[in-house]
C-alpha cells in the first residue's frame, strides 16, 4: 500500500521502532529547526506501509527517547 504522503523537511518514515536511534535523532533534528514535527514508524522511505506490531511500553519509550534528545522540550 502506497501512501500519498512523502519525506519531507518536517516529516520522516522510519520502518519501525528498531530504528528508534536514528528516529530520535531526525525527530529531535527537526523539531529544533522547525519547531514542529512528525514521526512515522511502520513505513519505509520509499511511503510503502510496512506496519509494526508493538509491545505494551513502546510508546512510552519512543516519547521518552524523543523527549530526552530534544532542546525544545516544552514543544512537544
């Protein structure tokens, strides 16, 4: 499945949250650039959804990853 949306400087796709090193670091990127953001796990680079079954504390991590590799904390 295609998506219509794509990469931008504001918007990334990672395939899932084994990518969550390189998530934070585009996400924390971004946001202190341009003080706004969107993270995508489940989607690969080309917008092929891929999909991510996750466990009970993955949102609760990814949220603090980001969070604790942001300059802009308050903005999130």
């Amino acid at each position: 499945m295609m998506m219509t949306m794509k990469e931008t400087e504001t918007t990334e796709f990672k395939k899932s949250t084994s990518e969550l090193k390189s998530g934070v670091v585009s996400i924390a990127t971004i946001l202190n650039k341009h003080g706004k953001r969107k993270l995508y796990f489940g989607i690969k680079d080309d917008s092929t959804v891929v999909g991510q079954m996750i466990g009970r504390n993955t949102i609760k991590e990814v949220t603090q990853a980001i969070v604790d590799n942001s300059e802009n904390k308050g903005n999130l």
